[in-house]
C-alpha cells in the first residue's frame, strides 16, 4: 500500500509541475495529433527567411474541430492546427525525414488569446512535451500570421 | 417518379461498370484515406532508380488495421497501406505539393493474393478512382517488395 501511495504522490507532483510549468495561458501539448488529418506538407531549405527556426519538412495536423475550419475558413474554438517539423536529409537521391526539430501549435481560443488574434502559439523542442519555445506570448508567431487575416490567420489551405 | 427511376437505373449501371472496371480480384480504391494516419513521407529526386513512375514526394498512409500491422509486424487481412504520390516544385527554397500522380495500395488479403505475399498491389493515375496503372496482377511491385519479407513485404516503418 505504501508504494501505491508514493506513486499516486508522485503522479500528483508531475501533474502539478507540468501544469506551472505550461502557466495559465500556455498552449497545452497536442496529445494525439499523428493521428489527426495530415492537411499538406512543405519542405524549407537552406536560405530560406525563415530557415532559423523552420528549416526542415514540415507537415500539418488538424485537430476534427480545424478540419471543419480549414472547409468553412472559420475556426471554433478548441481548433488546433500542428506544425511538426522534421530535419531531412538529401542521399542517393531521395530526401528523407530525420528527427524532430520542433512541435509547433496554434490553438483556438477566442477570449484567452484576444491579443493574438483569438489563437495561441507554442513551439515544443524536438519531442519535448515541456521544452517551451515561445517566449513572447506568441506575438512575433502572429505577427508573421497576421497578413492571413482572411482566412483568420492560417496560411494551410485544405488539398484532396 | 420517373426521373426518380432513372436516376436509380444510372447508379445501378455506373456501380456496375466500376466493379467491372475493377475485375473480381482488383484492389479497391481506398476510400477516405486521406483521414488515415499519416505514417511518414519522403521525396524522389530526378536521377533514382525508382524515378519512373515514383518520382515526387510520397505520403504513406494506414487504416486502423495496417496501423496496429505496422506496430506488431504482422498484417491482418483487410489492413491497407495507400502511397500517396504528388509531384513536387522548388520555388524561393522551399519545395511545394503539387498535383496528384499516383495513389498506390497494398491491401492484405491472403488467400486472394497467396501470389503475391498476401497482398494485392494497384495504383490509380492522378486524382482518378477507377483508372488502373497495374497490368501484371502485382508481380512487378511484389518483385520490389519481396525483400522486406521479415516484414511483412512492407517498407515503411513507424515513426513518433
């Protein structure tokens, strides 16, 4: 019974650390995503503006509530779009996924992110589920989504 | 009622040219599989030997039971694998999606396709659903994927 008790305190202690390390506003990791709809898939090289962070393949996960945005171009809240970027490399002419760079996030919530656009960003490192990238509330992430106004601030379009 | 019938009559015709379009032993196309889990992807570049037909980029996808196959080893009849093959553009250094090329298949079925390791091999040209690319029964894509027998004749593998 006492390791029962020291496990379900120790459970206790994780759970609580993990939840002050995300703060009241963070971005929850997306549990689950690889299995979401793959939306499409881009590969950024070398030179690229936006190679620091993002070179690398990326590919697009929608949650079932961002599917429904990506046909109505309006996104409800709890929509939550993932970025999820992989190193590659070039070799006997193919180019091939590597490791993980980073887990990007854009998640729905119209009141809690009024000041970016009703949506939250985060980055996690690599397969970090706690490593946090973002460190400005996500302001410079929607300041490069701002011009998507549009089509409220994502750049993905839906493909067959 | 009498357009009604006719409507009626014309489904009933184009199902039936479909099915004979796909001959009793042909591999269906994999309806929805665009929801499927997304298993990994990768690019072929000009100059590799699989170049013709298979360059572009590829994404590999899984039903429920090809998903469990992909983790356990072993494939249960009905476990499908789709190929997902786009052409591709570089453009301000990044490479871009473009239009479908092909979507092939591997669909288990070991006692119909015992000729082929159990599985049934096809592939449609571009976005169509009935036009089909495989004119030797599979023996030419099993004779590629004969040497991954310790798994199943699969290449892919499952990745975080």
């Amino acid at each position: 019974m006492k390791s029962k008790l020291l496990v379900a305190l120790v459970s206790v202690l994780v759970a609580v650390a993990t939840n002050s390390y995300a703060g009241k506003d963070g971005v929850d990791f997306p549990q689950g995503y690889r299995n979401w709809l793959h939306v499409k898939s881009m590969l950024i090289q070398p030179g690229h503006a936006l190679e620091n962070p993002f070179q690398g393949i990326h590919h697009i996960y929608a949650n079932g509530k961002a599917a429904t945005g990506l046909k109505t171009g309006t996104y409800a809240d709890g929509s939550v779009l993932v970025f999820d970027l992989l190193n590659y490399a070039e070799k006997d002419k193919t180019i091939q996924e590597g490791e993980r760079k980073l887990v990007g996030i854009m998640h729905k919530d119209s009141a809690k992110y009024s000041g970016t656009g009703g949506w939250g960003f985060e980055g996690f490192a690599g397969n970090s589920k706690t490593e946090r990238l973002v460190k400005d509330g996500g302001k410079s992430c929607f300041g490069c989504h701002a011009p998507e106004k549009g089509k409220d601030y994502v750049f993905s379009a839906l493909r067959d």
